[in-house]
C-alpha cells in the first residue's frame, strides 16, 4: 500500500508537469488507481498462484499489468490516442517498479 501511494504521488506530479494547460480529468485519485488497481491485482494472482503452490517465476508476466491497466483506462475511458495512452503507461510502469525497487532495498536495509 505505502508503494501505490507513493508512486501514485509521483505519477500525480508527472501527470500534472506533462499535461499542464490541458483539463483531461487525470487528478490525484486516478495516478492512484493506475497504481493500486495492479498491485491489488497483482497480490490477488500471488495469493492465488501460492494456494496451488506454482513456483514464483512464473508471476512475472503479469507485472506488465502495470503498463496493460493504465494504457488501457487512459485510452478507453479517457480518449487517449495510442501513443500517448502507451507512453503514459510506459511511464506508470518504470515509475512502479522503481518505487517497489527502492523500498524493497530500503526495508531489506533496515533488517541488516
């Protein structure tokens, strides 16, 4: 939860240098939920996969729900062309990796 929120603020404060001077509805609740609707996903799928008791390795594919759920939302529901709806998507996806990299290192650091 700490990484959607605060890759969230990051993509907000993306969105907002990128799409100055255009009104195109994406506030702070949506740079949320381009974040937070894959990682529930995301944990959903794990939780799932380790009921069956599958090897982990096989999850990362659907880390690409990171670019798949915001391309899709921003070109469906907000009339994006294809570019700028994949590169925004794009931009979602490093921004989400970076965080859960970097807290990942971060708390492993803390346990020494």
């Amino acid at each position: 939860m700490v990484q959607a929120l605060i890759a969230g603020g990051i993509i907000y404060g993306l969105f907002n240098f990128l799409e100055r001077g255009k009104d195109r509805g994406l506030d702070g609740f949506t740079s949320i939920t381009f974040v937070l609707v894959p990682a529930l996903l995301l944990f959903l799928i794990t939780l799932g996969w380790g009921f069956i008791g599958l090897p982990q390795a096989f999850l990362l594919p659907f880390v690409s729900l990171y670019f798949l759920v915001p391309t899709l939302m921003l070109r469906l529901q907000y009339q994006f062309g294809w570019k700028n709806a994949c590169g925004y998507g794009l931009l979602v996806f490093v921004v989400a990796m970076a965080v859960d990299i970097l807290l990942s290192v971060g708390f492993s650091a803390l346990r020494g």
